[in-house]
C-alpha cells in the first residue's frame, strides 16, 4: 500500500519517492513437536536463556501438547541467531510475513490494520482484504533446528494499492488537527481535501488516530472507526447553501429577491431564532449564506414542498452510501424527516434534524465546484499486480442542478468568503467559495440538543472559478464559540498551503 506520486499526478513540477504506508514484514517464530523432545526440562531451561522467558514459562508450553506448539513469536535477529546454531529435535523455526506500517499513525483509520486472524479490519484493509493478501493468504517457509526444511506452496501475491492521497497535504492536515486540540482542545476532528473534478481523495484526516503497529494495545475501540465515513452528525449552516440550491434551480427565487429578517420565526408553537438571536433586517439572498441566516433559510424551505425537498436530498446523494472504497461506510435515510413536521423541515433547512457523514457532505458539496454534478469519492489510484495495472476511472454523475444554479451558489460562497463570517478564509490573489458551520450536538438517546457542544465547520473550494480543491474542516465541540473562530482559520492555512505546494497562480 503506498502513496502515488500526486506530484507527477497534478501535473506539477518535482518528483517524490513512494511512501509505504502497509507492508508485509518477515517475522521468525518458535514451534516445537513436545512428542519429538526426550528431555524437556532441559530444553526448557537451555531456551530460557535464549528467549528471555523463565524456565517454568517454557516447560508449561512444552507440557500443553505433544503434537504441536508454539513458544515465542517475533523472534529478535540475535534470539534468531542463537537458535538456529541449536541441534534439537522437535524444535522448529519458521518464518512467516505480519503486516507493519512504517507511517505508523499517519492515515490509521482509512489504511486499518491486518487482525490476530490475518483478516483485514477497517479502512483499507478491510475493504481491499481478499485482493491485498491473494488468493491463498501469506506464504509460510519453515527450517527447523534438526535441519528439517519445509518449502511449502508459492502463495498467489496480493496486489499492491497505490492511494490518491497526497503525503504532504495529509501530514498537513493532521498536524491542523493536532493543532487544533492544542489550541481549542477540539474532542476530535475532521480532514477531508477532495479533487471535485474527479472524487480523488488527497487528504483524510482524523483526530485522535493511533499506531496501526500497536492497534491490540487501545483500550477504546471506537478509535478504530473512520469518523468520516463512519459517524453521521447533523452539520448545521454548512448545509443551507443546499437549501439555496433547490430554491434557485425550482425558480422560487432569483439572486435579487430580498427577504426581511426580524431574528425569529414562529412555525405552529416552536420559535426559530438566528444564531445569538441576531436580526439582519432586508436582505438579498446572498446575504442569507453571507450572514449564515436561519430564518432565511426558512423562508427559503417554505417556497418548495416537503415532497420536493425530499426529492433532492436523494439527489445530492445525502440518502445513500458514497460508495468509498473504504470498510464499513455509514449513511441515514433521515426517516424522522420523512415523516416529519413542518417544524421539522424547517430546522432541517439549516442543517439541524438531518444527518450525514462527513464525506458526504463533501461529496454533496463537489455539485458547486463541479458545473452541476457530483462525483464519486475514492481512494485507490490504481491497483497493481505482477504486471497488471488497473486505474481508477472517475465516476460523475448526470447534472443535478443546472450550471447556472451552480454558478449562482458559487457567487454567493464567494461572497461569504469576501464579505461574511467566512472572511478570515480570504486569501489575496484568490477567490475562495465556502461556507461556515455552527451546529448543535443532539444529546444521544434523548430529545434536544447538548447546551454545552457543538460541532464547528468550515467547507470550500478554490480558486472560486476554476476548482482544483474542496476542503471540509471539521471539528468536535472546540472551546471557542464559532466556527469563525475555529474551522475557518484551519481552512485558511490548508488552501494557502495547497496554493503554494502547487503553485496555484492567482486569479484576481
């Protein structure tokens, strides 16, 4: 499993040498036949003093079976040496392959590990398990100390996997990560950097990750699930410029409509308020996603029917899988909503009582950047074995919204970025489409939302007109107020590193 050269792949200036993130590793260990061995309390205490294990330990061992048993695992160089200098009949040395991961922490929920059982879990492993190890699993040699050699059969290779994501963007985005719980003590946090012309996956980062090399060592297990692709959360703001979308491509409204903002709106006997009750007064759309308005989203949720909202959130995709060549990939139908209530649809509007993973907001959010149309997210270059090579061909849907509706939305992300709370995303010399996120965290098992969490985000692309990048930035109740404050800056410091790294040239 390696990196490609996403260098070469975008076309840019440099080359860079494969980084291996999986590896089989040749690993000796001790077996012996007990029936085999005359005298076992001296072969015990003669191994004792080559294996580092007491006497007792060995002779317990030897005493469990007289057919077959074994000693010790992951022999170290110098144990190896040692025992195969020994001329024991009944005991053997042989040589098998274990999975080991140079990169250690780096990308550990999406690459996943080999289990105890030689089957792949999570990520990666899990998805790619049967192609990775080949047809007849790992081949296994054996020599003994009694010179007894077995050759065994060839194993049918596994493939190798060479990824779309880019090393640099990817260490980026976890040290942001890291950063950010440093700086804001974020809970835990999400990456994601997508190609939106095509689904390539260039960076998927999460807070906190953990030694793929010592996975049997975590005591929680829920480390182990990719929170991108695995854990639905409802996203707040960053979804309205959805609900903009379907009012613009229906033909309720035009980017010169205004609306008059008071602060609340009243739907049966619930209130809908803006975020710290603020009230904005007439505004045209793009003030709507420029000021991160609730009630204008509400307003614009009320010009469409529930049936017609439903329609198109099947659209973007946000009722379905992806597809990600990642194990284990989570998605909501958003039942509740489909028998909702009007209150319901409502706060649905502005991304509250809707779910979805993280990358499928990302994948949603590529019908901006992508003339109308989604693609679909991957992670696998290309994947070769002996001297077979099979690309990855990009898979784009038919065109959801018209261009013109995407170009429209577009606008008003990059007013966000130029003239809203989006601002501390603004880089000169760069039109930048995005939009901020502070959503409420429902409380589990119960009705409501956790007055003390929130979940904050910031999603976008650039440069504005001509896409080469999408980042989601997502992050776990931080200890600031706002995503301005938290997301937005993340945002900032990865577009502008992406700008550089691929020497973007400016576009104003």
């Amino acid at each position: 499993m390696y990196f490609e050269n996403s260098r070469e792949s975008h076309g840019r200036a440099g080359a860079e040498i494969s980084k291996s993130l999986a590896i089989n590793k040749e690993t000796w260990f001790l077996s012996a036949t007990p029936q085999k061995i005359k005298d076992k309390n001296s072969v015990a205490a003669l191994l004792s003093g080559i294996i580092n294990e007491s006497k007792a330990s060995v002779l317990r061992t030897l005493e469990k079976s007289d057919s077959y048993i074994v000693i010790k695992k992951d022999l170290s160089q110098q144990e190896l040496k040692k025992l195969e200098s020994l001329q024991q009949e009944g005991l053997l040395l042989e040589k098998s392959y274990s999975r080991y991961y140079p990169q250690e922490t780096m990308l550990s929920q999406v690459v996943g590990f080999l289990g105890g059982s030689g089957n792949g879990q999570y990520g990666l492993e899990g998805y790619y398990s049967d192609m990775l190890q080949g047809q007849k699993g790992i081949r296994e040699e054996k020599r003994g100390l009694n010179l007894i050699n077995s050759t065994g059969e060839e194993d049918l290779n596994g493939s190798d996997l060479y990824l779309t994501i880019d090393y640099n963007i990817q260490f980026q985005a976890e040290s942001l990560l890291k950063e950010a719980q440093k700086n804001i003590d974020i809970e835990s946090g999400q990456i994601i950097v997508m190609k939106p012309d095509s689904g390539r996956i260039l960076a998927l980062a999460n807070f906190p990750s953990f030694d793929l090399n010592r996975y049997a060592r975590q005591g929680d297990l829920g480390i182990f699930q990719n929170s991108a692709t695995q854990k639905l959360f409802e996203p707040g703001s960053v979804f309205k410029p959805f609900t903009m979308a379907i009012a613009l491509q229906e033909g309720k409204v035009t980017p010169d409509t205004t609306f008059v903002d008071t602060g609340s709106v009243t739907i049966g006997p619930d209130t809908i308020s803006n975020f710290n009750h603020e009230k904005y007064g007439k505004r045209d759309m793009s003030g709507i996603l420029e000021k991160s308005i609730n009630t204008g989203a509400v307003f614009l949720s009320s010009l469409v029917s529930h049936q017609t909202f439903l329609s198109y959130l099947d659209k973007f995709g946000f009722n379905n899988k992806t597809g990600i060549d990642l194990q284990g990939e989570v998605y909501s139908r958003n039942e509740i909503l489909k028998h909702g209530s009007d209150f319901g649809f409502a706060t649905s509007s502005f991304g509250q009582g809707i779910e979805m993973t993280p990358i499928q907001l990302v994948t949603a959010f590529s019908i901006f950047a992508n003339q109308g149309k989604t693609v679909k997210p991957y992670i696998v270059e290309k994947i070769v074995h002996g001297q077979e090579e099979q690309k990855t061909q990009p898979v784009i849907s038919p065109v959801i919204i018209s261009p013109v509706t995407a170009s429209l939305v577009t606008t008003m992300l990059v007013n966000v970025v130029e003239r809203g709370f989006g601002d501390k995303a603004k880089i000169p010399g760069y039109y930048l489409a995005g939009k901020t996120g502070t959503a409420q965290v429902p409380i589990p098992g119960k009705k409501g939302y956790d007055p003390n969490k929130t979940i904050q985000s910031f999603i976008g692309f650039g440069p504005a007109l001509k896409p080469e990048f999408l980042i989601l930035v997502k992050l776990d109740n931080p200890k600031v107020p706002k995503s301005s404050l938290s997301a937005v800056p993340i945002f900032r410091k990865l577009s502008q590193y992406i700008i550089n790294y691929w020497q973007i040239p400016p576009d104003y």
